[in-house]
C-alpha cells in the first residue's frame, strides 16, 4: 500500500456522514406529537428556523396534521461568511429535499492553501466546496435568505392542511412564559396593532432561533430569566468583505486560505467570492483596522495578494464582530419551548454550523411533532442524539487552544511546513499532514485523527530527515535550546 493509499484508506474509512436519522426517534406517532390544531412561534428566520419551519410543514403534509406556523424574523445584517461544506449539502438535500440553486454559487473551491508566518502550502480537496453569501445584501441573494424563501418549495399546498405565515421584518420584543390564567405563551412584536398597542401571538410552542446576534437583547436577558435559557460559551469572532479590485496582483484563484497567527492571537480564512471579491474571516480575535494591515503587509501575505490600502476596500466600510459556539448550552429547552441553531451550541465546533443548524433542527422538529414539546420530550429525543457532538467538541478546542499556542514558535512553523512541503514533493495529494488540513477544511474527519495525523505527519518526517529537522528545530532563529525545551513541555503539559 502506497502512504497516500493508506492516508486516503483513512480518510474514507473514519469520514464523518450525516448521521443515522432514524435513532432514536422511533416509535414514531403523530398522535402523541403537537396535537392538531396548535400554534408554533419561531421566533428568528436563520438557517435554524426556516429549515426548522420548513420541516415541520413537510411532516404536517405528510401525516395531514394541521399546525399553525408563524416565523418571525428581524432581516438585520446577519453576517457574512457561505461555505457551505459537502456534508452540509447533502444534508441540506436529503433531511430537507433542498439543493443550492445555481445562481447562488459564486465559487466552487479547489484546494486550501495553509499559510503561517514562515510561508505556505497548498492542499488538495477531494471535492469541490461551494462558496456563497450569506445574506441578500450586495446585490446577490444569499444562502441563508434563499432557504427562508424556499420554505414552502415544492409543498406549495400544504397550506391547505396547515397555515404558514411569515412575519418580517419584526422584532420580537418579548416572550412570556404561560402563567396560571393562559396557558399560551405570549410572543410580543414590534410592529403595532391598529390601536397603537403592542401585536402579540399566542404560542403552545415557541422556537427560539435567534442566534448569537441576539445575545445580551433585553428580550434574550428576559427570556433566560422566565425559563432557565443559557446560551452556549462562545469564542469572538469576525467577518468582513472585501473588494480586491485595487490590488496590484491577486493570486487567490479558487483557494481558501486558513491563515494561522499572522495577526497574533487568531486564525484567519480567505473565502474567493469570484472576481475581486474576498470574505474576510477570524477566530478568536475581533480584528481592528491595524490588524488588517498587519495581514496584508506581511511578506508570505503579499506572494498570494498585494493590496495597499485594505481598510478602504471593504465593501460594508465595517469589520462585523460576531461569535461562533465552543461548546453546548446547559439549558436549551424546557416545557413548551426549545432554541435550535446556534443557540443551542450542539454541532462540531469551530466547524460546519450549517450542518448543526440542519441537524438540530431536524432532531427538535421530530421531537415535537411525534413525541410531544415537554422537557422529558426533548431531554430524550434532542438532546440525548446531540450529546454526540460532546468528547469530540471538548478535543476540537484544545487542538485549536494548543494550536494558538504552539503556532507563536517559529521552530513549529518551519518544522509543519517543511513536513507538509515535503510530503507533496511526494505525492501532491501528501500524506499525513495533508489530510490533517483536509479534515479541518472539509470538517469531514473527527478532531482525534486529525490531531493524530499531524502527529504521525510531523513523527515521519523526524523520523526521515533527522539532520534536517534538527536544524529547523535548533539552529535557525533566534530560540535557544532552553527555550524550546520549555515550549515543549508546557505544550505537552497543555494538552494533557
Ligand atoms: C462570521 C461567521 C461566519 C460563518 N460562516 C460559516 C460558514 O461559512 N459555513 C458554516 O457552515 N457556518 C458558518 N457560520 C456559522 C453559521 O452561520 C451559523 O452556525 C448558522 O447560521 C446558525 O444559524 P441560526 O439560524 O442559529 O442563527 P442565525 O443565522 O444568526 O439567524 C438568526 C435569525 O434570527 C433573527 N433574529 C434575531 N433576533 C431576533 C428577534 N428578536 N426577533 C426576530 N428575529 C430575530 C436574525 O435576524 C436572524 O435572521 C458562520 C458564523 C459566523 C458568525
């Protein structure tokens, strides 16, 4: 066996698949569900709601229920960011017989290119990843708004067994818990009835879809205070666009760039959005203008891209602080009510929140439409498939912990890049080391053989160049042994 056969044996045999949907949701039966005739108030028409809405339609048809169905959504700005990995897609078709329209891709990425402070190097993807936006507002329909706007496609009468009704743009200002008179919940919005007081709708189910945007809103703060909500930890993070059009020379081509600790403290992508159009995006760190020139005037920046002035070139003229989840939520559901989305803090983290936005929804809406909407309910069928995502999650972050950390030696940058280097010198597809960034890329391998194949990666190429590696490790740079020495230890000691 060739390594690259035995690498990509690995990497077929441990690729992640969406997963087995059918456990444990049965004994399936509609009678026990929402009962015929109730209300459900999404609240929130990201991903999570419209395909939480979506399928909940699609169950009514099929088992001639009828549901009332209100999405409510505030089209805010709702980021930017639209890479939508494979298994997301196949997901997205087969839990929700939804494709991407053509007309929405505005690339399909070939390779990734690794790119630290000592230079880069560039990755095979075994199939190609689409490129979107995420919202409609440069002209373009984005992915998330085209999923609200097909929620009924291809069951345009299904309206006639349930109603669906689509609220937007509104805010909702507040939800109240049902109290001893009603036993409806209370979602007030923004907009106004003839009267001038408050509209309301009355709720046996809400679905909280509001996503990180609406952390720390008074109508979150008094949500978490009436039912026990928690809101997942999170890491910051930050997105911008940017036009390319200015620059001297652009080498992006059909790549994404994972861009690690060229502004301190974070790991950066570049997501080509077609011609002269960049996404921008960080982890970890909330970048400033400073921090955008740092990025592109550093010399392994500028071989990829020389743009001069970026801070004039972003096409919102802002940097959007945002948040991704680093871990699960400790109260997401309760009677009567449940989040989905990001807000429940369940899918792989760092990775792929399509995908846990589409597999969330599906387990939560199985769950209330065939078993019922009590705590109980949702602790047995949501919760308990989800907690898959747990060990594997907690490993995920200390990889990326460890990473931050490790990644400030210059020694580690030389050493992962002449490994990865020499590995394609071999084969273009590499070994090791490149199915390492495959996974991370692709979110298609778990985070335990990841790190172990960078482990083995690294290990190898020791192993095969002593002479070399000893002098990456030793005798360039300015680090003294002393300090490499104790580099290794605290990282070790980190990881355990
Ligand atoms: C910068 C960034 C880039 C990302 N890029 C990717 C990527 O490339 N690929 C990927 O797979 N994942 C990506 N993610 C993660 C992914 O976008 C999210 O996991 C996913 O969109 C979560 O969907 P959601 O429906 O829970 O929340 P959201 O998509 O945030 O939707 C929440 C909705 O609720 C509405 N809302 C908020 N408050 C109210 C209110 N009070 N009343 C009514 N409506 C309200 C908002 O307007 C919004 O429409 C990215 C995340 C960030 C932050």
């Amino acid at each position: 066996m060739s390594p690259s056969s035995l690498i990509k044996f690995l990497e077929s045999k441990f690729a992640r698949s969406i997963p087995n949907m059918q456990w444990p949701i049965r004994p399936a039966d509609p009678s026990r569900g929402l009962p015929d005739g109730a209300t459900v108030v999404i609240v929130g028409g990201g991903l999570a709601g419209s395909c939480f809405a979506r399928l909940l339609l699609m169950l009514c048809h099929k088992e001639n229920k009828r549901i009332n169905i209100y999405l409510v959504n505030s089209t805010g700005c709702n980021y930017c960011g639209g890479l939508v990995t494979n298994i997301a897609q196949e997901a997205m078709k087969r839990l929700y017989k939804l494709n991407i329209p053509e007309n929405l891709v505005l690339e399909k990425i070939n390779s990734c290119v690794y790119v630290n402070r000592e230079g880069h190097v560039k990755i095979e993807l075994p199939r190609l990843i689409t490129a979107t936006l995420r919202t409609s507002r440069f002209g373009v329909t984005g992915f998330d708004d085209s999923i609200k706007h097909r929620i009924l496609e291809g069951m345009e009468d299904c309206t006639k067994t349930s109603t669906f009704t689509r609220i937007e743009p509104t805010i909702v200002k507040r939800i109240i818990p049902p109290d001893g008179e009603s036993k409806k919940w209370r979602v007030v919005l923004s907009r106004r009835r003839p009267n001038g007081s408050p509209d309301e709708l009355l709720a046996d189910l809400v679905v909280l879809a509001t996503g990180f945007n609406s952390l720390d809103k008074p109508m979150i703060n008094r949500f978490m205070q009436s039912t026990g909500f928690k809101p997942p930890p999170v890491l910051r993070a930050c997105v911008t666009e940017i036009d390319t059009s200015t620059a001297r020379y652009n080498r992006v081509g059909q790549q994404v760039y994972m861009i690690d600790g060229i502004v301190p403290g974070s790991i950066l992508a570049f997501i080509p959005k077609g011609k002269n159009w960049l996404t921008l995006t960080s982890l970890n760190k909330v970048l400033s203008f400073e921090d955008l020139q740092t990025l592109f005037n550093h010399p392994v920046v500028k071989e990829i891209i020389d743009l001069p002035n970026p801070a004039e070139c972003l096409r919102c003229h802002v940097i959007c602080p945002s948040f991704v989840f680093t871990g699960p939520s400790r109260c997401f559901y309760g009677d009567g009510w449940v989040a989905v989305g990001d807000l429940a803090g369940y899918g792989r983290v760092l990775k792929d929140g399509y995908l846990a936005a589409f597999v969330g929804a599906w387990y939560a809406v199985h769950t209330v439409f065939y078993h019922g909407t009590s705590r109980t309910h949702f602790a047995r069928y949501y919760h308990r498939p989800l907690r898959r995502f747990n060990r594997e999650n907690l490993l995920g972050i200390k990889l990326f912990n460890f990473n931050m950390f490790i990644g400030r030696q210059k020694w580690f940058n030389r050493l992962l890049l002449a490994a990865a280097k020499e590995e394609r010198q071999k084969n273009p597809y590499g070994w090791a080391i490149h199915a390492a960034f495959r996974g991370l890329q692709t979110g298609l391998l778990p985070y335990l053989l990841i790190s172990l194949l960078f482990v083995l990666g690294l290990f190898r190429y020791v192993l095969r160049h002593p002479f070399q590696a000893w002098r990456i490790i030793f005798c360039r740079g300015k680090e003294n042994h002393s300090e490499i020495k104790k580099t290794i230890f605290s990282a070790a000691r980190k990881i355990i």
